[in-house]
C-alpha cells in the first residue's frame, strides 16, 4: 500500500506542476484584450481557468498522498506551515510556501466579483512567485527529483513558461502616458 500511495502523490504532484506550467503559459500570453491565436478571447480565458482548477484537483491528490505516506513524514500542518516537516523541511516549505498563495489566489478568484479589481490582480500576481516556489520543490523534496524521467518533465514546463514571460515581455503594450495637470497644482 506504501508504495501505491507514493506512486499516487508522485503522479499528482507532476500532474499538477504540467498543468499549473499550461496554467503560467495561457496567463503570460492571454493578457487583457488579448487572446491565444485562433481563439476567442473567452476559450482562452475558459483554458486557463479550468487548466488551474484540474491542477487544484491534483495538487490535492498530492498533499493528501502525501500525508497518508508514511514514508514522506509531511504532517496536514506542514502543507501549510513552512519549515515544519520532518522530511526535507526546507524543500517541502517551498512547497508548503506555493500552496499558501495558490490558497490566497484561489480565494480571490472565487471572490472577484466582490473584491476590487486592483486587489485581485495584486494577489493573482502570486502566481509568478508560487510557480517557481513549485518548481524548485520538485527538485528538491522527492526520492527521484533528478530522475530522468522527471527531467523530461521539468525541462519542458521551465522551457514553456520561460519562452511565454519572454513573450509577454518583449510584446507588452507600453502603458499611456498620461500627463494632466491641474492648474491648482502648479499654481503659485
């Protein structure tokens, strides 16, 4: 039983990484008013959410497989609190870290109608720190970080995410400048 829950939280946890990398990808290139080729802003958009909602069903695959493995030692507090697992303390709270503000980015996104736009934009940035909080968790917290197979994995959803923020940058709209002056500003 051991080894099919590691097997379980093992498969979880890279199908979670695959689909918040899609998740990172559709962000950086569906940018407000703007949409993935061939597609109607709305698909693009309706993408991306349910990439990150099916990566949320996975990611809790994980932490649950995870809790129950005897082996990984990681406690229910320690997948929210960082630094507090018994296994690989510092790569598992990188993990724990990513979870925290996927927790916050959820949040707001299930409340956006009723959070100020601003507010929820700040904390959806979230997501461009928690996916390399991810990322380096992989390398670091299981048996077979550095396995090959991994790797294979790794490298591809690194590559993507890299190519996509490159993208956004070098294609980003520069913001209008807006020069107004109030005469009771500059009056004397």
């Amino acid at each position: 039983m051991t080894s099919a829950i590691w097997a379980v939280g093992r498969g979880t946890g890279v199908m979670a990484l695959v689909l918040f990398s899609l998740t990172m990808v559709l962000g950086l290139v569906t940018r407000r008013g703007a949409a993935l080729p061939g597609l109607p802003r709305f698909a693009s958009l309706a993408l991306h959410r349910n990439a990150s909602l099916l990566g949320v069903v996975f990611l809790v695959g994980h932490v649950v497989s995870m809790v129950l493995d005897p082996y990984a030692g990681v406690s229910l507090v320690a997948t929210v609190v960082p630094l507090t697992a018994s296994y690989r303390p510092l790569w598992v709270g990188l993990g724990a870290l990513a979870v925290d503000a996927l927790a916050a980015v959820i949040v707001t996104s299930l409340l956006r109608g009723r959070v100020p736009a601003r507010a929820w934009r700040a904390v959806h940035w979230l997501a461009y720190a928690l996916w390399p909080l991810a990322v380096v968790h992989t390398f670091g917290s299981g048996t077979d970080a550095w396995a090959p197979w991994l790797l294979a994995v790794q490298v591809p959803c690194i590559a993507a995410v890299a190519v996509a923020g490159v993208w956004r940058v070098v294609t980003a709209r520069p913001a209008p400048l807006s020069l107004t002056l109030s005469s009771s500003r500059w009056s004397a």
